[in-house]
C-alpha cells in the first residue's frame, strides 16, 4: 500500500471540519444544579437568619457571600476548557 493511499484512507475516515458538530462543552447557568443548589442554600441561609437569634444579619450576608463565590470559582473552572469565547448568538 503507497503512502499516499493510507494518507487519503486516514483523511476520508476522520470527519471534516465542516461535519464536525461545534458545541459549548458547559451548560447554560440557569440549566445547572449547581445554580439551583446555589439559590437553595442562599434562601435558607437567610431564611435562618430571619428566624433565628444566633445567626446575625453580618454572619449570613458572609455566608452568603461565600456560597455565592464558591459558585462563580466552579462555574470558571468547568468553562475554563470550552473553546466558546462568546460575541456571537448560538
């Protein structure tokens, strides 16, 4: 067999650039668990604050805070490998 056999056989069996379906690797925020677990914890969070006497108005507010950083350090590192940069609508 030629080399320039095998080269078109391996070139007619991998998928064209064209063929290929080009997709975002993350899903949208909204459609995560992750985000609804967000909300979840958020919302018990304060309401627990309301209700409760041990748990002030600075101590959840931090809370808060801190759930809702941990959110948005997970959500860069799962789109920190798509190739998606944005600027156009899908």
């Amino acid at each position: 067999m030629a080399a320039t056999e095998t080269a078109e056989r391996v070139r007619m069996s991998t998928p064209s650039s064209e063929s290929r379906r080009i997709a975002d690797e993350t899903k949208l925020s909204l459609k995560t668990t992750e985000f609804w677990a967000m909300g979840g914890v958020i919302a018990a969070i304060l309401v627990a604050s309301a209700v409760s006497d041990s748990l002030g108005d600075v101590r959840a507010w931090t809370l808060v805070a801190a759930v809702a950083i941990g959110y948005m350090i997970s959500r860069g590192l799962a789109k920190s490998g798509t190739r998606y940069v944005g600027g156009e609508d899908r």
